[in-house]
C-alpha cells in the first residue's frame, strides 16, 4: 500500500468533522488524492448499519451487539473504500475508526481489550491507521457544544460516567501507542487546532 491512513478521534463535540475537512484540504492543494470518510459509515452498507448504532435509546443494544454491529459497518468500509483507496495511493482521512471502539466499546461499555482486538482483526484484516490524531477536550465543554448541535445520539445521551472512561482511554492510547498516536489540544479556536494537527501530518509528506 502505498497511500497513508490518517484518523482523527475524540470525545463528543471535540471538533473532529471540522477538522477533518481542513485537513482534507491542505493534504488536496498538496496535489493528493483524499478520500474523506467517516465511521461508523462511509460507505452505503456501513451507513445503513451506522443508523442502527447511534440511533435509538441508550440500552438498545448490549455491549456485545454493539461492537458486532460497529465490526459489520467497518468491515464494509475497509474492505469496499479504505482499502482500495490506499492500493491506489489514495490518502484517506476517517472521522473515528478503532480508537473509538477501544474506548467506547471497551473502557466505557466494558468489552474486554482481547476481544476488540481480536474483533478488529477479523473485521479489517488488521488494517491500523498510520496515523491517529486524538482531539482532547474536557468532557463537560465537549458536552456542551454537542447540545449546542441539536438531538443527542444515542452515545451523547449515556450517562453514569460513561464519557469520562472514554475520555480516558483516549488519552491512554496515546501512552499506548505513541509512534501513531498523538494528543491535540483541542480547547483552542479552530485555526490553532488545524496548525498543530498539521505540524503532526506534514512529515508523513515526504
Ligand atoms: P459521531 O457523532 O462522531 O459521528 O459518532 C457517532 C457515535 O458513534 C459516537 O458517539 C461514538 C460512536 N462510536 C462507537 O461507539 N464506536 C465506534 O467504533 C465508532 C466508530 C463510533
């Protein structure tokens, strides 16, 4: 494979849709190809699945059936989009991928380490980002602008801790894994977000 794999996670309202958009577009006027996507979704079959996952009441589903139904979505997405993007040498930017699912599925809901893993082996053929950008912010601002957005998704509206474990495990993977993951702060204006976002993409360039 010859194009990058770039993912940009974080807790709720951490500016992630915006900033991946910026990012798409200084990686184009680079003259690259860039496939921008997003999980859950990205491709029809995967999107279809995402309704499922983020719509509906908090208990819809057990913990199990939804890192199942996470896996149905991304394997479609890979397999159709991803993947063939980067055999072209296409770059692809991804609104969440795996992160989300250590933290969300496995710290805040529960499901032991091993089997996302193993789950995530299955589903993707261990496709791992080279690059994953968490965007940190605290969880109370981050709520607060996701109210500030409209109707809250099913994850928005999980309470009893729930988005502190995640905003944890986040902050833990870049501890995890440093050589792919990096910690942005995302409490600054937009513009300061992108410049330090790009300051950690640029090497990828040469
Ligand atoms: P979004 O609001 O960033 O578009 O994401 C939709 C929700 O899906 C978000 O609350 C996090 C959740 N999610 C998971 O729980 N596990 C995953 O693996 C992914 C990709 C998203």
């Amino acid at each position: 494979m010859t194009g990058r794999f770039i993912t940009l996670e974080g807790g709720e309202g951490a500016g992630k849709s915006t900033q991946a958009a910026l990012l798409v577009t200084a990686l184009r006027a680079e003259g690259l190809e860039v496939v921008a996507t997003r999980e859950p979704g990205g491709t029809p079959g995967a999107e279809a699945i995402r309704a499922l996952i983020v719509e509906g009441d908090p208990d819809r589903w057990s913990a199990l059936t939804e890192l199942l139904l996470v896996n149905a979505a991304r394997a479609d997405h890979v397999a159709r989009l991803i993947r063939p993007a980067l055999e072209r040498g296409a770059w692809v930017v991804c609104d969440r991928y795996v992160d989300s699912t250590l933290a969300y599925q496995g710290a805040g809901k529960g499901v032991p380490r091993e089997a996302l893993i193993d789950q995530h082996r299955l589903a993707t053929g261990n496709l791992w980002p080279d690059l994953t950008l968490v965007l940190d912010l605290p969880v109370d601002l981050g709520e607060t602008r996701a109210i500030g957005r409209g109707r809250l998704d099913r994850f928005e509206l999980t309470g009893g801790g729930f988005h502190d474990r995640v905003a944890k495990a986040f902050r833990a993977s870049v501890v995890d894994d440093p050589a792919r993951v990096r910690l942005i702060d995302a409490t600054r204006d937009p513009a300061s977000v992108a410049a330090a976002i790009w300051a950690e993409v640029e090497p990828l360039l040469a």
